[in-house]
C-alpha cells in the first residue's frame, strides 16, 4: 500500500429525498432528519470511514501487505 501524507481522494455524500415524498412526511420528522443531516452526518460518515480504515491497516503487518510513504518531491516532480 501506499501511504500519501494528504488525501489523495475523498469521499462525498448525498442524501436526496423526492419533493413528493419529504411532503407526505411529517413536519416533526423533517425536522428530525435535518438535525442529522448536513454537517452531523458528514462528520459521523467521516469518522466511522476514518475508523474502519485505521483497523484495516492495523492488520496489513499481519497479512504481509507492506506500507511504504510516498515521495512527496517525487509526486510533484511527475507531469500530468
């Protein structure tokens, strides 16, 4: 694996609901669903996908699967 010492992708989210359908939902859900969308469930999503992939590479030494850091002078140094 290589390991870059910036995100190299990130992962993005969205969460859509049909007008006709949030319409037939309650005002006291709507409301509850907002308070755990947006920002909250990003940094939920992100958290747990930081989690899981800490324990994923926890286990690499135990799998042989080697880790190396990329050369950062080496990245910039390549023209796309």
């Amino acid at each position: 694996m290589t390991k870059f010492s910036k995100p190299f992708y990130t992962t993005s989210f969205s969460l859509v609901v049909d007008k006709d359908k949030w319409s037939d939902i309650s005002p006291e859900d709507q409301a509850a669903t907002m308070e755990v969308s947006g920002s909250y469930f990003g940094a939920k999503a992100g958290a747990t996908l930081d989690a899981v992939g800490a324990e994923v590479c926890a286990k690499f030494p135990s799998l042989d699967i080697s880790i190396h850091e990329a050369d950062p002078v080496g990245l910039l140094q390549q023209q796309y």
